[in-house]
C-alpha cells in the first residue's frame, strides 16, 4: 500500500445515547480507492460524517496525513483538502448549473476549472444554464461531485453516490471516479452497490454494527466473495 492519507483509530461516534461507531480502524494510502461497504445503518455515512467533524461525541482518532482531525471544526476540516459530497446531494435548486459551480471557494490550486469539470461530465456543460430544479437526479449527483472537485480537496468522501440512478448513469460515474484516481485523488466511497464498487476499489472495508468485519484487498475479492455476500446480504 501507498503512504498513508488517512488513518483512522479506535474511532468512537454517538447520537446522544446511541452508540453508532463502536471503534472503526482503516487505513487509506495516498491515491487509493477504497469503499466502505455495508447494509443501511451499519456505520458508513457516520464514518464519512466523523471524518469531516459533522458527528458530535466523536472518540479516537482520525488522522489526515499527519494532522489529527478529531476535535476540529468542519470549515477547518475542508481547507486542508477533505472533500466531502453527502448522500442528499445538496444542489441550490434556485442557482444554475454553472452557478452551483462557481459558488463554493477554491481552497488549492488543485481545484477543477470549469472546463476540466465539463470534459468530466459533458453532462454538465449541456446543462450549465439550467436551475437545479430542472436537474436529473444522474445531473444533481454529477453536479454535488463537481462541487467538490473545484475546491481542491485531495481526498474525496462520496456517500452512495449511485443510490437510485439508472444503470448508465452509474456507468458514467464510473468512469468519472476511474479517471480521477489516475489524475492521482484519493477516494474513499460508502456504498451499498458492491458491482459498482468492485472494480473501482483497492480495498473494501465491510462495516457491521459500528465496527470493521472484513478487510478484503482487490487480489481477494475471488476467495472472500462468500464472506462479502452474507454480510451484505447479496
């Protein structure tokens, strides 16, 4: 594995009385994808929300690069390159396609431009005068991703970015996420679609309960798919 990007320890997390992280442990080297996979409730949004300071009652350890994450507040998170795209997208329904994508600041010069953005998503470029009302739910989730690729962040956490899309949309994140990790961004996707996560990743976690059941490099997938399977119920 690359150097590491991201190393979590010992990772805590509660909702007032309620346990949701019972002590995470993964590691993310430097241009790897990994996924976070899981059935609904098992841990893997809160794990993305922990690592961007949006869980409150977090305990352990979450370290990007060599700076500790625990205990910072969210803005402070964004500027040292975390890009997070949530489940609900986020879109200003009020605001153009193009105008979605100059809204947020460019934290690096790493940051997208427009037009590396429209290659990306031709989609976007077809629609950039459109208001986010008018989006496809395909467009809107091309258009959250964006969003976080013109800030600069290294490191990209996607939350169920496929989650009621059509098969060729997928496809076309797909190939958006492929070509990204060649221009050499780190991702890390919670997902409960393991055919699309399959051959993207480098490594999946399987998260149960709060905590990490399964590690399973890629060279693995043939020998651990039994495993994978009963713990997602596949």
């Amino acid at each position: 594995m690359s150097a590491s990007l991201l190393t979590i320890t010992g990772l805590r997390a509660s909702y007032g009385e309620s346990l949701a992280l019972h002590g995470i442990d993964l590691v993310v080297g430097q241009g790897e994808t990994v996924t976070l996979l899981g059935r609904n409730g098992s841990g893997r949004a809160t794990t993305l929300k922990a690592i961007v300071g949006l869980v409150p009652g977090v305990q352990g350890s979450i370290r990007f690069g060599q700076t500790e994450l625990v205990g910072r507040p969210s803005h402070e998170i964004a500027r040292l390159g975390v890009g997070y795209c949530p489940e609900d997208r986020g879109i200003f329904a009020a605001l153009s396609t193009e105008e979605n994508l100059l809204l947020p600041p460019v934290l690096a010069d790493t940051g997208l431009s427009l037009d590396e953005i429209y290659t990306l998503f031709p989609n976007l470029r077809e629609r950039r005068n459109s208001p986010g009302t008018r989006l496809s739910g395909g467009e809107q989730q091309m258009l959250a991703m964006a969003r976080v690729l013109r800030t600069g962040a290294r490191l990209l956490l996607l939350d169920e970015i496929t989650e009621g899309l059509a098969p060729v949309i997928v496809r076309t994140l797909g190939h958006a996420l492929e070509r990204l990790k060649g221009r050499g961004f780190t991702i890390v996707l919670a997902e409960q679609n393991f055919r699309f996560a399959a051959p993207l990743a480098d490594r999946h976690y399987v998260i149960e309960h709060g905590r990490v059941v399964e590690m399973v490099g890629r060279g693995q997938l043939e020998t651990r798919m039994g495993s994978i399977a009963r713990h997602l119920g596949l």
